[in-house]
C-alpha cells in the first residue's frame, strides 16, 4: 500500500472514517445500545495507537502516519467549528423564561455540584499523579479544568438519546433539555476564564488574565447588542421566507467563521466563537438551518475530528495513574451529576422517580467533553494520558446514560403512580 497517491489515501480515509461508524451503529445493532456519537469516539480510538497501531503496525503507519493525517486536520478544525456553532444554535434563552427558582437550583446544582467535586478531585490528583496535569498547568489551573471535563453535559447528545428514548415530548425530557442548556451556557462561562488563565504569560499574571476574560465577555457583549441584530436584519434580506437558500447559508457560515476567528485572535479558542455565533442566530432561522447543516456537520465531517481525537489516545494497560483517573472521574461524574440533579429536584418536588430519571439523564457527555478535553490538551492544562483517560470517561458514562435512565423509569415505590403526579403537577414546566 506504500504506493498509494495522496487522492486515494484521502478517499480510502474518508470511505472508512465516514462509512464505518454509521454502519457499526445503524446495522451492526449499536444504536439499541449507546447514541451513535459514542460508537463514533470508539471507532476514532480504535483506529488510534492503541489498538490498530499495536495490531497492524504496518496498515496503520500507512492509513494514520503524520504525513497522511495532514488533510484531516483542516477538516477536523471544521467539524469541530461547526459542532460548536449548532450547540449553540440548540442553546434557546427562552427555554429558561418563565421556569422559575426551582429549574434555576436545579439547573445550577447539576453543574456546580459536580464541578466542585471534579475541581477538589483534580487538586488531589495534582498532587498524587503529577504526570497527569499538563506542561503548562499549576494545581489550581489543572483542578478547574478537571473540575469542568466533570460537570460537562452535552446538550446535543442529550437531546439524541432524549429523542430514541421516545422523551423528547415527556416532561422529564424537556426538563433535562432545558437543564442541559443551562450547564452548556455555564461551561462556556468557565472555559472562558480557564483559557484565560491558560494563556495569560505565566500563572500569576492576574492583569494578562483579566485582560482576556473581559476581551471575551465585552465580545459576548457586542455580539448580543450589535451583531446579532445585524444578522436578524441580514437574513431577513436574504431569507424573508425563512428558507435558507444560497446566500443566507453564506452568511450563516460567514458569520461562523469570523466569529470563530475573532476569539482565536484575543486569545480565547476558537470554539467558543463558534459558540458564540451559533447562540446569536435569529431563533425564527434557527431550523431551518439545522435542518442544511446539522447532517452534514455530524455525519460527515465529525469522523474526521474522532479520527484526530483517537490518534491521541494512548491507553497503557499497565499505568495505574491513568486507570486511577479514569475510574475517579467517572465516579466523580456519575455521583456529581446524579447527586447534583436528583437530590434538588426531589426537593423542588418531582417524585422520586422522575427525579432519579432527570439525575441519571444528566451525565451524558458525548462530543462536548472531547471538545473540551481537546481544548484543555491543546491548552497545557491535561497531560496526554490524561486526556486519554478522560475521553474513555466521556465514552463510558455516556453509555450508561440510556441502560441507567431505562433502569430509573422502572422504578415505581409503593403509591408511586399518584406520588409522580403529584409531583408532576408540583414540579411541571
């Protein structure tokens, strides 16, 4: 295979990349198990170095060496932009008018809860493992940013597995949905300050972290005050049926990119501009561009990023420090989340079942944790094995998510079927 062209090593990656997963998921039985994004980490780790690498060296070295990984990764960067940008465009404000104190507590504790418990595990395992944080990380800025991978919930993901569960329409679904979009606003709130800590020129540079926190919040700002009712008017020109044509796609991505681009330049990653964009679309437009770009954008350009994502997994079978992380994590998370949720929303009045239905929803991870993971590996913050360790995390505890929450809903305590419509009418949206 040594003399394939550069043309057909690019198609014979994408046929494999693209075509793989989905067949995995669709005909080999996966998507009665776990959400296909699951299937699609697994496959880009399978392909990485510790699996194929160690199998097929010499297949491998010709399908995944650098030199054939270059074109990827301009396709991954995209991928992952344009991920980016439809969770925020998922992101819908006024899902959170009118829910009142008790979807706030809660919405709240099932972030904080868990990152405060990742954040006090990540400064312990500073301190036990030091070859677990990053070149560029110190206790403090390694145990926020593990504190974060711990309390992330994927919106998107969520809202696949709330959709083959047949929940997108049941209460508790659209509880968890609204939940989901608070911890997805808060994340982005506190990526931005680790970033910022991240890039400031050394840890204790308070004036350079400050410097691009409040560069990032005052363009969060101009893009709620001035961009986005440039883009309502904009695709009110190009679009006033509301069907997204030629142009108005140009704009949508335009707008993406360059907003991309411009917190790439103050300092902050350049997914959280694409965040940015995607929570400034006009709602009315917000479908409908779903509707061009969410297929393309998860089908066909994500495999390439979970390609690039597994080449940097390395797991080693014999590295204690690393199955130490994983195992803590993933109880950290699972306990965080479930506690964090269940524990307030029995308390603001749900039924017992509804409420452990609505924690174990909550620990879905799914692309968002890889992303940040990636962001925080890029960043110096987590170390290699590290990141490894935690994207198996992210793998595990969003498999569990469906088989857990199936588990919860059969559980029905004595008078259960009035106590849940008690606490339905109590608790209700």
């Amino acid at each position: 295979m040594g003399g394939l062209s550069p043309a057909l090593l690019f198609l014979m990656q994408a046929l494999l990349l693209i075509a793989g997963p989905f067949l995995l998921w669709r005909l080999g039985g996966g998507r009665h198990i776990a959400p296909m994004v699951v299937v699609q980490i697994l496959f880009g780790v399978t392909l990485g170095p510790s699996l194929l690498g160690r199998l097929v060296p010499d297949l491998w070295g010709v399908l995944f060496a650098p030199a054939a990984l270059a074109p990827l990764s301009g396709l991954a960067l995209m991928a992952v932009v344009f991920f980016a940008f439809l969770t925020g465009l998922h992101l819908d404000p006024a899902e959170f008018r009118g829910r009142g104190g008790a979807f706030a507590a809660v919405a709240l504790s099932s972030m904080l809860v868990p990152t405060l418990l990742g954040g006090a595990l990540g400064w312990w395992l500073a301190g036990a493992f030091p070859a677990m944080t990053g070149k560029h990380a110190t206790p403090g800025l390694f145990a926020a940013g593990f504190g974060i991978c711990v309390g992330v919930t994927a919106l998107p993901v969520l809202g696949a597995i709330l959709r083959e569960m047949d929940l997108l329409g049941d209460r508790v679904g659209r509880l968890a949905l609204g939940y989901a979009a608070v911890n997805d606003a808060l994340l982005w709130l506190l990526i931005t300050a680790v970033l910022a800590w991240a890039t400031a020129d050394g840890a204790g540079d308070a004036l350079a972290v400050a410097r691009v926190g409040l560069l990032g919040f005052a363009y969060v700002g101009a893009t709620v005050l001035v961009v986005r009712p440039l883009l309502d008017r904009l695709l009110e020109r190009v679009a006033p049926d509301g069907r997204m044509g030629d142009t108005a796609v140009v704009v949508t991505c335009a707008a993406l990119l360059a907003s991309a681009a411009v917190t790439e330049l103050i300092g902050l990653h350049y997914i959280l501009g694409a965040f940015i964009a995607g929570s400034a679309m006009p709602r009315r437009y917000a479908a409908a561009i779903l509707d061009r770009l969410e297929h393309f954008a998860t089908l066909i350009l994500l495999p390439f990023f979970f390609t690039l994502t597994g080449l940097k997994v390395t797991l080693t079978l014999d590295d204690p420090a690393q199955w130490t992380v994983f195992a803590l994590a993933s109880l950290a998370t699972l306990t965080g989340k479930m506690a964090g949720t269940t524990l307030p929303a029995r308390w603001s009045g749900e039924s017992w079942p509804d409420a452990l239905r609505l924690g174990t929803l909550m620990p879905c991870k799914g692309l968002m944790e890889v992303i940040v993971l990636t962001v925080l590996l890029e960043a110096g913050v987590l170390s290699g094995p590290c990141f490894s360790a935690m994207v198996l995390m992210a793998v595990a505890v969003t498999a569990l998510t469906q088989p857990m929450t199936r588990l919860a809903g059969l559980w029905r305590p004595a008078g259960g079927t009035a106590a849940a419509t008690a606490g339905g009418r109590r608790g209700g949206v």
